[in-house]
C-alpha cells in the first residue's frame, strides 16, 4: 500500500506534467484561428500552383531551355554545370570549416 507522501508526490507529477503539456505549442496548434488556416491553406494551394506551372513551362519549353542560349550566350545545361560546381564548393567550404576551424573553436 502506498504511503500518503508518496500518493502526493504522484499528484504533484502529474500536475506538473500537465502544466508543462499545457505549455507546449504541439497541442496548442490544433485549435488555431479560422483566420490562420485560411492563409495557410492560401499559401499551400499557392507554392502547388508554382510548382504546377514550373513542371509545366519544363515540359513545354525543356529542350529550347537546355539547348539554346539563354543569357550572354550561355545554354541551360553550362548554368547548370556552373550552379552544380557552386553547389559542390559550397559543400567543400562547408565540410573544410567544420573540420578544422570549428574543433578548434571548442578548446
């Protein structure tokens, strides 16, 4: 049988824990303001449209994208050799500072 100082130390717990699930943002989320999911739900049907209409300008115009001068005389396919070398030195940069100057930072 349990003692009543430890029947009061379950109550406390439970209390607590309830106070802190109180707190959190997690259950607060499901009874947001009508308002609030309007633009959401606007901002959701927007970026879907964007990607609707990129698939489809892909589809449409790819090949004369790819193959034929877009700006200064350069096709689709060498931005997208330059953007991938970027992309890459970006990583290097970012593996080479996490390798060497960060541990240091640490000491």
């Amino acid at each position: 049988m349990r003692t009543r100082s430890q029947r009061r130390i379950r109550r406390l717990n439970a209390l607590k824990r309830r106070s802190w699930e109180d707190k959190m943002v997690i259950n607060k989320i499901s009874i947001l303001p009508t308002r609030m999911k309007l633009k959401e739900l606007l901002l959701v049907a927007g970026t879907w449209l964007l990607w609707l209409f990129t698939i489809l300008v892909l589809a449409t115009e790819g090949m004369a994208i790819l193959y034929e001068p877009i700006k200064f005389g350069w096709t689709g396919i060498e931005l997208l050799q330059i953007l991938a070398v970027v992309f890459l030195l970006q990583i290097l940069i970012s593996c080479i500072w996490s390798w060497f100057i960060l541990p240091k930072e640490r000491k």
